[in-house]
C-alpha cells in the first residue's frame, strides 16, 4: 500500500512537471511588464438639440460628463516608460495606470504619433521590470503568440493581465490608411483572442519576446461581438522606431508645405493634354521659393506617380505620403508627364503642412 502511494505521488509530481511548458514559462516572464490603462476623458452633449447655438452664452444648453474608458499598456523600460495605443488615450483627462499587484499611478502622455497609432507614457516609477523585445521581421507564420491585456477591464478585478494564445496568423498585412486617418500597415495578424481592452497590450512569442503591440480586431459584425480570432498587432519594430522619437521631441514631425497645388482631371482635360491613361492630376500653381519651385515643378506639370505609386486624384497625393509614414525632411519622388516626355524629380517635404488643394 505505501509502494502504491509512492508511486502516485511520483505520477503527481511528473504530471504537475509537464504542465509547465514554454507557454506558461512565456506568460510568467512577460506578465509583469504589462499594465492596465484607465482613461477619464470630459465630453459636452447638446441637451436641446433644437435650441439656437447662438444662445449659449446666455443659457447654456451643453451639459459636460466624464467617459471613463480602459485599455492596456506595455512598459517598455524600468524608468517608468510606457507605450500603448494612441486611440486608448486620445483626448483622455486623466490616465490610471494599474500595476500587477494593484499598485496605481497617474500616467502623462510625453508624446502621440496619430498615424501609426502609438502613444508614449511615463509613470513616475523607477526599477520597474525588464521588457525583452523580439525581432518583428523575423516571424514565423504558425509560431505561437499569446496576447497579454486587459479585456473588458478585467485587470481592475485580478490585478493581473489576462493571457490569451494563439498562432501568428499572417504578416505584413496592410490596411492602408483608415478613415480615422490611421496606417495600418505591415500588421500582425494572430488568433489569439483580442478583445476590446487588450489594445496596447503585448504579444509576445514562445520566448517570452514582446514582438508587437495589440492594436484592433476584425468582428462577425458590431464590435460589440467580440473577437472571431482575426486581430492585429503594431510590429515592435516599428513601435522601437516611433517611440524613440517621441522620447526624444515629444512628436513625429509631418508638417509640410510643398507649395503646390493640383487639380483633378476630368476627360476633357485629358483629351486636351493627350493623356491616353485613366490616372494623374495637374499641378496649377506653384508658390515661388517653395520646395516645390525649387525641384523644378511647374503649373501644367502632370503628376502621374508619388513613390511610384499612380494619383489618380489630389486625395491620393497625401494617402500616399501617409502610408509611407513620410516626416518633415523627407524626399518623394514625384513622376510628371511635361511636353509628353515622363521626368523624376526629387521633391522635399519641408515647412508647415498643407494640403494638396483641389480647384474646381
């Protein structure tokens, strides 16, 4: 009898063994690098929708509440620096960043780059844990990915974040730029579970490697659904990239003003110029001294292609240098069409942004 309890204890100790494996060993390395973000943001409703706006300052008709909303947040080094999603604290008041443990500290926002979708914030917290960062451009599709957040607020009832795995579904995958004036490219995709709450989160690899940032998820339908196994995370190639500037300014820099303004064509147009392609807009103005006069542009200049990619109307122009996630200082090439003869011509991204202006 105590040889067979012997021996189920053996089996015991053997089976609590394999338990542990390179998940568990992953989600206990990374799990303390990764916080809550509570986020207090004041809003205005219209009480009266019908009342004049002009009386407002006689009898205001605006009443002002506050919105608390949640999200997650990696800290990306023991000084107290913490990166997550711009959208999750966008316009926000006031931002609570909850600790593994419970331990709570206000967050300030050092510095947001809107297009990428990345936001830069310090706690005042020395000592903190040590990220371990992977190599985005090294993934594997079919590795393993665990997502580490907070869904559904959840952070705030076990003080820990919540680890969810799955497989890097696919990469490089580009949504262009989004109606929220957002680039997605270059994405992550992975089906481990996301849900609202886990943006800004990590993902992290079998290794305990954070290899990207939690950013956004595809649904069945509303949002409100949840998650089908389709999210996307920000490549922490990228987010190394853009949070080391807003370090160091506070900002990305992507004011600009070419001096140069175009119009679409219509088939008249085209007809007049002898275009016999279905693309390209006409420079009709170009400022003097600008960066634009100074490549050599000229009003009748056909644009054609911006970093070889093909206008096929003024909007396209700044899509283009968006996607490309262009700074203030950067040079695109331009392809015109000039007296039927196609030039290259370098031009600047320089002074204060603008934009490529339509005339009707």
């Amino acid at each position: 009898m105590i040889l067979i309890s012997s021996l189920f204890s053996i089996d015991k100790d053997e089976i609590l063994f394999s338990r542990e494996n390179a998940i568990t060993k992953a989600i206990n390395d990374v799990s303390n690098i990764v916080v809550g973000v509570n986020v207090t943001k004041i809003k205005q409703q219209r009480i009266n929708p019908f009342f004049d706006p002009f009386w407002d300052d006689f009898f205001p008709q605006k009443r002002t509440y506050k919105v608390e909303s949640f999200g997650s947040g990696v800290i990306i080094s023991s000084d107290g620096y913490i990166v997550t999603n711009e959208h999750v604290v966008q316009n926000a008041t006031e931002i609570i960043i909850t600790m593994v443990g419970g331990e709570k500290f206000e967050a300030q926002i050092i510095g947001i780059d809107e297009l990428t979708d990345i936001a830069l914030l310090k706690i005042d917290k020395d000592n903190l844990p040590q990220v371990t960062l992977g190599d985005s451009d090294k993934l594997l599709i079919g590795e393993w990915a665990i997502a580490l957040g907070n869904p559904l607020g959840l952070f705030n009832v076990s003080n820990q974040a919540t680890a969810t795995v799955g497989i890097i579904s696919g990469t490089n995958m580009d949504f262009g730029q989004k109606r929220s004036g957002r680039v997605y490219q270059n994405m992550i995709q992975t089906d481990a579970s996301i849900n609202p709450g886990n943006s800004g989160g990590a993902l992290v690899n079998s290794v305990g490697e954070v290899i990207g940032i939690n950013t956004f998820i595809m649904t069945g339908g509303s949002y409100s659904e949840g998650s089908i196994g389709i999210g996307f995370a920000i490549p922490i190639n990228l987010v190394v990239e853009i949070i080391k500037d807003l370090k160091e300014n506070g900002e990305i820099k992507r004011n600009y003003n070419t001096g140069i303004q175009v119009q679409n064509l219509d088939s008249m147009m085209r007809k007049y110029l002898n275009l016999d392609i279905g693309y390209g807009v006409i420079i009709t103005k170009v400022e003097i001294n600008s960066s634009g006069f100074r490549a050599g542009l000229k009003p009748g200049d056909v644009i054609l292609k911006v970093d070889n990619k093909p206008v096929e109307k003024s909007s396209d122009i700044m899509r283009i240098i968006d996607e490309e996630l262009h700074r203030t200082g950067d040079s695109i090439k331009i392809t015109i069409l000039r007296n039927d003869y196609t030039y290259d011509i370098m031009l600047k991204l320089e002074g204060e942004k603008t934009n490529w202006l339509q005339i009707d």
